[in-house]
C-alpha cells in the first residue's frame, strides 16, 4: 500500500476513536455563548467546526498544524537548500500532523505526477466549448466538475461500501484530482493567454515547478516562487468561505469534484480568492488616472475615493486577523529579496504606508492591515505573468491542499449532515424581547 495511505490509516483511526470518546463523554458540556450580533455578522468568532488542518489566530496569523509560515519554510524538504518549501510536504504535514522527510516528498510528487497523466478527454473537451472569453475560474471549474465521472468515491458509495470505509475512496480521489489541477490550470492559461500553444507536462518535475513549466515558464525563479505561491494560499483554517464549502457541500456525501468545485465557486467572489485580480485592477487604474509613481498623498486621496463611491480597497481587511497577514509579509520579503527595485513591488510598499490609515479613519473596518491578496498579484506580474484573470486559479489549485485533506479528515472522523438551524426576523426579535 502507498506508505501515505497506510500512515493515514493508523493515525486516523486513533484520532476517529478519540473523538468518538470524546463526544461519549463530554458531548453536553457548554463550549461557548453567542451573540445575537455574530449570528448576523456571518457567524464571525462562533466555533462551530472540527479542522485540523490549520488554525488562524487573529494576532499572529496561520499556522498550518503547529507551525507558523516562518517555521514551515524552515522545516519542511526543498529541493535546493536555498529555495521554498515545496508544497507537496506542506500536503503530508496537513494530512498527518508531522513533517515529513525528503524521501516521502519525492513519493508524492512522483505519485501525482502518475495520477495527472490520466486525465479524462472530456474534461479538455468542456473547457474548450466554453469562448475563450468565459473567465478562467468558470473554465477551471466546469473541468473539475467534468472530471468527475471519474470519482472513486461515488463509485465505492454506489457499490454499497461500508461508511468506515469512506476515507479510502476520498483519500484516492483527492490525490487524483490534487494531481491533476496544476494541468487543468496550465491548460486554461495558455488557451486563453497564449494561443493554445499548449506545454507537456514533464514527469520529472515537482507538482508546482511543473505548473510553472506547463503555464510557460522554465526559470528557476519562478518556479521557485510557484513553489512559495502554492504553499502560501494552501489552507487558512476551516471557516473561510472555499474550506467551508467544500466542508459543507462533502457532508452530503457529494464526491470530492463536487465538494471542490463548490468551493471554488466560493473562490471566485470578489470579497474572497477573486480579491487577488481585483487588487490589480485596483492598481491598474490607480496608475491610469495618476501615473506610476504617484506620491503617498495622491494614494491616499484615491483611496479615499474609492470609499466615497461605497467600494471596498480590494486585498485589505479580514474577517478573522487583526494584523498584517504573514503571508503578505511573505511575499513582501521574497520580493524585497529578490525584486526589491520592481516598480510594482515599489508601490505596494507604499501604499501599505497610506492606506491602513484611511481604512482606520472610516471608524467601522476592523483590520486595517494588508491581506495575502494585496501583493499576490503583483509579484506574479513582476515576475511576467501578467494575466490577472489567471490569479484566482492559481490560489485555487494551491487551495486544494487544505480543504481536500480536511475532506479525507471528514470521512475518517464520519463528520455527519450539516444542518444549522435558521430563524426568521420574528424569531430573533422575540427571542431578544425587541419591541
Ligand atoms: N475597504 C473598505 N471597507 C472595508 C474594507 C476594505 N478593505 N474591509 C472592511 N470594510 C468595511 C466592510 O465592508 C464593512 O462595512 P459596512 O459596515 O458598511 O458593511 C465594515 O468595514 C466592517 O467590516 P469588517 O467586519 O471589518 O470586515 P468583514 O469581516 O465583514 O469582511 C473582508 C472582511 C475581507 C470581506 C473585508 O475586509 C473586505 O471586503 N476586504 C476587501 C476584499 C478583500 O481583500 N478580500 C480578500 C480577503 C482574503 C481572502 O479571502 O483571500
């Protein structure tokens, strides 16, 4: 058996039957009172799901398990000492809890490099039915969707398989479809941006080194930056709106396409993953209406205009953090390492200075500060892929890596139904006594 699948299997039926204990003997104690007010602000601070792969806190940002982003980049196998962690170890870590070593990497990669040369025809053939100009996350998500049909899980449920047994099926169809995504994603890019020139993958290479070869790009920079790109966006605890979904949409029992495609629909709005190529059109008409090198006050007024006109600054707030995310500190020291003069990069720094400020003087943001989406964008156009549109894909393929493990935790720990409970407007007033 794959010596993942195995390792998968001791520790989770150890952790399934912890839980199961654990709700035996304390499933009645009170873990948390909730407001009236986080009910209707989105749920905002309620606990209400079980995920290990990551966990947010509002001050200190992700850490994926244990480890913080530092620490990750710090521990886990790269294939150059001086390069980025390559994201196929951050999977193992979120799946089993522990840093894995050089060795098991290389089994992963060279296992999804084998799962992603067996994509099914029909999954290119919808994706070029729809025009070009269609936007790329409708394309990527119509493929996921196509691909489907070839669910393990759903065939294993068909055939009448044993609900302890669900986790086997759903671990073989998220490394297929974890596999195939850097594909499907490269295979998009260069339909719509590059005439259809399109690129092999090459089997010998990394999962995200080979998404930057099939996107086009042979550097070794920028494969190193996938590599960084890939682990940064992988996961952000359970509640977002794409892990949540996914979440939700797999305990019907939907397959993990269906789960993952769900997801990604969430991706794509604007306020979540689609923020990222909001952020550029942001900054694009910044540059059009003032010049590339505008001062700080020029920044600040149009920010500020962009509040009058009842529009959010795309790539700034939180939901959860109450500081600058890590990750855009980040992708901030790669770029001041490595890109330090690119104009771009120039005036994220500057509007890092301004804008916090703004947002502040509105009284009601509750987080300042940057997010992973305000410089995302821009180091990828530093480094030459300037197709925004192709941004949310990208942080959807990396974002794969958390919610499908999660996914394969959800079928081990037998997460059932989920079902909260809605009321109507009646029904709060009264419960409050509002007169
Ligand atoms: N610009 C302008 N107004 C903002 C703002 C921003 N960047 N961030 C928050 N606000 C506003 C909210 O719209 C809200 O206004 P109203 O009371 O008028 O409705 C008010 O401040 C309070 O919101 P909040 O509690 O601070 O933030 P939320 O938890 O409701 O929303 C988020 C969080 C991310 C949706 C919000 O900060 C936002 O819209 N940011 C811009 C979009 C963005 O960058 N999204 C990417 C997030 C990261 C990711 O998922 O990829």
């Amino acid at each position: 058996m794959d010596p993942v699948k195995q390792k998968l299997k001791e520790v989770g039926s150890k952790r399934a039957e912890q839980l199961k204990r654990l709700v035996a003997e304390h499933g009645n104690d009170v873990i948390q009172e909730v407001t009236l007010e986080q009910v209707i602000s989105g749920m905002k601070g309620i606990v209400a799901l079980l995920t290990d792969t990551s966990s947010l806190d509002p001050e200190e940002g992700i850490r994926f398990r244990d480890y913080s982003i530092p620490e990750l980049r710090q521990h886990l196998p790269k294939l150059k000492d001086d390069g980025e962690p390559l994201p196929e170890g951050l999977f193992y870590l979120m799946l089993l809890g522990e840093i894995p070593d050089r060795a098991t990497v290389d089994f992963i990669s060279r296992d999804w490099a084998r799962r992603a040369a067996d994509i099914p025809g029909h999954a290119f053939d919808v994706i070029n039915a729809l025009p070009k100009s269609a936007h790329p996350m409708i394309q990527f998500n119509t493929a996921i969707l196509a691909m489907s049909t070839q669910s393990h899980f759903r065939k294993a449920y068909m055939e009448g398989m044993d609900k302890k047994d669900y986790w086997d099926p759903m671990y073989e169809g998220v490394n297929d479809l974890i596999s195939r995504l850097p594909v499907i994603a490269a295979y998009i890019y260069r339909r719509v941006f590059h005439n259809e020139k399109y690129i092999d993958m090459d089997p010998s290479l990394d999962w995200a080194g080979n998404l930057a070869h099939m996107m086009g790009y042979d550097s070794e920079e920028i494969k190193r930056l996938m590599r960084l790109y890939m682990v940064l966006h992988a996961d952000h605890e359970g509640g977002n709106v794409s892990a949540h979904t996914t979440h939700l949409v797999g305990t019907a029992l939907s397959n993990p396409y269906y789960s993952f495609a769900a997801g990604m629909n969430g991706l794509a709005g604007p306020l979540h993953g689609m923020a990222n190529q909001e952020v550029m059109v942001w900054l694009e008409q910044l540059i059009a209406e003032i010049g590339d090198n505008p001062t700080k006050e020029q920044i600040r007024e149009y920010a500020e205009n962009t509040l009058k006109q009842g529009r959010v600054i795309p790539g700034y707030g939180h939901a959860v953090l109450r500081k600058t995310d890590p990750r855009f500190t980040e992708q901030l020291n790669f770029a001041n390492k490595y890109i330090p003069e690119a104009p771009l990069i120039k005036l994220v720094r500057n509007i890092y200075e301004v804008v916090p400020d703004v947002l502040r003087s509105t009284g009601k943001v509750k987080n300042p500060w940057p997010n992973v989406d305000a410089i995302s964008g821009s180091l990828l156009t530093s480094y030459g892929i300037t197709e925004h549109p192709i941004y949310t894909v990208l942080f959807g393929v990396s974002r794969s890596l958390g919610v499908l493990s999660s996914l394969i935790w959800d079928r081990i720990y037998g997460q059932p139904l989920e079902r909260p409970s809605s009321k109507s407007l009646e029904w709060y007033m009264k419960k409050v006594g509002f007169k």
